[in-house]
C-alpha cells in the first residue's frame, strides 16, 4: 500500500477537510479490496489451469500404467499356473494387486488433502501486508 506522502504533501492533506479524507481513505480501500480479489482470482486461476493440465497428463499416464499391469497381471497368473492350479494362481496374484493398490490409494489420498484447498498465497500475504500497514497509520 503506497502512504499518501509519497503521492502528495503533508501540507496539501492538511488542507483537507476531513469529510475529503474520508473519502479519498474510502475510494483508496474500495480500489485496494478490488485489485485484491483481481489477484486472487488470477492466482487461484492460473493455479487451477495448471492442475488440471497436471492432471489430464497424469491421467494418460495412468491409462498406460494400467494397460502394462493389466498385460503383466496375465503372464503372472499364466506363470504361476504352471506351479498352481490356473483360478488359484488368479486368486494369489488378483489379492497380491489388491494390497499393493491399497497402500497406492491410501498414500495418493494423503498427499492430496496436503494439497486442498489451493489458497492464493501471494494474495493473501499482500493483503495481511496491507492490513498492518493501516494499523501501523491508523
């Protein structure tokens, strides 16, 4: 937040009355509030263009992943049925995948609430940065 004796004079604010500065301090913090809220839109916008780019690439990436596990899931099971019996190799491979994809998916919803609610942070640092310069002039 720019101080009024940069823009103009002591000598000069004291010439006003104090109905104007009234009025320049609200028409001062209406423009302060919007141009906030701009930059919050535009952070948390361009945050949310890039996580969802982010997300529709890993997404392919996943779909390759899966069609891989799905052809090696078959020669695992076709393998251990020369040991086993065919549905038992099936069985020992399908619970096998099922604790692996457990663990995947409880350490996948950790970090993802790590990373909720995506807060403008240079946003919300300018405006406690505003809020104590008016304190401190106040």
């Amino acid at each position: 937040m720019t101080s009024p004796s940069s823009r103009e004079s002591t000598a000069e604010l004291d010439q006003l009355s104090t109905v104007q500065l009234i009025e320049r301090f609200q028409q001062q913090t209406v423009t302060l509030v919007k141009s906030e809220i701009r930059e919050a839109l535009g952070e948390v916008k361009t945050k949310g263009t890039r996580a969802g780019i982010d997300l529709g690439v890993s997404g392919v990436g996943l779909l390759l992943i899966l069609f891989g596990l799905g052809s090696f899931t078959a020669a695992a099971i076709a393998g251990l049925a020369n040991v086993v019996s065919l549905w038992l190799a099936a069985v020992i491979v399908g619970a096998i995948l099922l604790v692996v994809g457990g663990v995947a998916a409880a350490v996948g919803a950790v970090r993802a609430k790590a990373q909720v609610p995506p807060i403008p942070q240079h946003t919300a640092d300018s405006v406690a940065q505003d809020i104590t310069t008016i304190k401190e002039h106040l």
